[in-house]
C-alpha cells in the first residue's frame, strides 16, 4: 500500500509523506521539480526522507503532473516568479518555515521563494544560477509564443538521464511535459535576479560532474555567490535524484539536514 497522500492548495497537486516516527521539532520538506519534470521525479526521496523522520511535500507547478492551468494568465507567459508563487501557496499551509530542497529550474524558483519568504533551509541539487552568478548560456531554441515541448528521448537522455538504463530513460521520459516558454528562457539565459541579501537560512548546493545542464562550475559559484556548504559529485550526471547513486545524494542532504536543521 503506498504511503503517499495527495492534496491540491489553489491548484496545485502535491504528493505527500508523513515522517515515519514524529518529531515536532524539525520542520517539514517541500521539494520542488524542476523543468518538464512533476513530483514523479522524486519518488526515490520522498519514502527515504520520511523514514529519515522527516515531513515530504512535493509540488507540481500549473499545467504539470496533474496540476490546474495556471489560473491567471497564460502557461507561456509564467516565469520562475510565478512558480516561486505556487510554491508560497503549498508553504502557506504550515506553521513555520519549511526545508526547500529544488531541483535544476525549480532549484532557481526556489531561490526566489527564499528571496521573499523565510525558509529554515534550502538545499540546491543540480541547480540553475541567478543572473548574478551566470556562466549558463545554454543554446536551446525557444518560441516565446508556443509551449517549449519535451526533448526527443535521445536529447534527454544526455540533458536529463546519463547513468540511466535505456529502460529507465525511456519510462521518464514519457512523463516530460511541455514546459512554459518564458521559463525555459530565463532559466537557460540566466535571465532571474536574486538578492542574496534577503536570503536567510543554511544552504546546500550539490553539483554533478557529468552535468551539461548544470555544471559544475556554475554550483561552485552558486555556492560562492551564497557562502553555501558546497559538495561535489563525481561520476554523475543532472539527475541525482533518479541515478543508481541517488541513496548517496540523499543520504548525504540528510545528513547535513540533521546537523544543519535538526
């Protein structure tokens, strides 16, 4: 029987874990996906987080995994802004401030969440960089006036899923969705400001060394650019949380949460 609860706050669809054995003290985790991705991308954490005693809440943006269309405006026209919003909807719910743990583009969303809201901790796997830091001029082609649709299973297979078997990649990547234009823009161009200053809490940036998307070089000046705990991971590629290897990412942010947050 699955463990996993789902709710909707203003639209949004979550996936839900409660912690395995309770503990009012640590506050709960909102995990955050990142582009063309859902809260499928997390179905390895969020059991392992809970038996960790930790609370799990994984969002999916407007238009994504069983989410509403966004209810104001156009799914082209949303930025990470308005993804940082969904976000507050979801961390509205709880009655102190939540872990934010964001991946790739919603690794960047979540940044700009923490811009605005108090967070107990942000952890940053694989993730996108502010204008601030830049570094990331991806070359993706995007039509502002259409939605950017999934790549083919051989491109995503090298942006999002090296280490994968064929197998996996292929089950993922029927999942994709297409992603809002805008989003996809200002993600790959480093087109999001960020005031570090208003940013409050630990932090923890994890960079893969296989990453095309996200490499290496832009996480060591993430981490530099916040004064971050920085950990680099050799051997692997953007999507630490769906590898062979994922129970070592996980294990590894758990630790530094109990030693950081706990």
């Amino acid at each position: 029987m699955t463990r996993i609860k789902e709710y909707k706050v203003e639209g949004v669809r979550v996936e839900a874990i409660e912690a395995a054995h309770s503990n009012d003290q640590r506050p709960p985790i909102l995990f955050v996906h990142g582009g063309c991705h859902g809260s499928w991308s997390w179905e390895k954490f969020l059991p392992y987080f809970a038996d960790a005693g930790w609370e799990c809440h994984a969002i999916n943006w407007y238009g994504h995994n069983g989410s509403d269309p966004p209810p104001n405006g156009s799914f082209i026209q949303r930025g990470i802004a308005e993804i940082a919003e969904e976000i507050c909807h979801v961390a509205s719910r709880f009655g102190t401030p939540p872990v934010i743990i964001g991946h790739s583009m919603g690794g960047l969303a979540s940044q700009k969440y923490a811009e605005q809201n108090a967070v107990a901790a942000m952890v940053l796997v694989a993730s996108v960089v502010p204008k601030e830091v830049g570094g990331m001029a991806l070359e993706i082609p995007v039509d502002m006036d259409h939605p950017w649709e999934p790549p083919s299973l051989e491109d995503a297979s090298e942006m999002f899923f090296q280490n994968l078997t064929q197998a996996e990649a292929e089950h993922y990547h029927a999942l994709l969705c297409a992603e809002s234009p805008r989003a996809v823009s200002e993600a790959t161009r480093c087109g999001v400001s960020i005031d570090r200053i208003s940013i409050s809490g630990p932090i923890l940036v994890l960079a893969a060394e296989s990453d095309i998307m996200t490499p290496p070089s832009t996480g060591r000046a993430l981490a530099d650019f916040y004064g971050a705990d920085y950990r680099f991971l050799r051997g692997r590629g953007h999507n630490l949380l769906l590898e062979p290897r994922w129970q070592e990412t996980a294990g590894l942010i758990v630790e530094w949460l109990n030693r950081s947050v706990a």
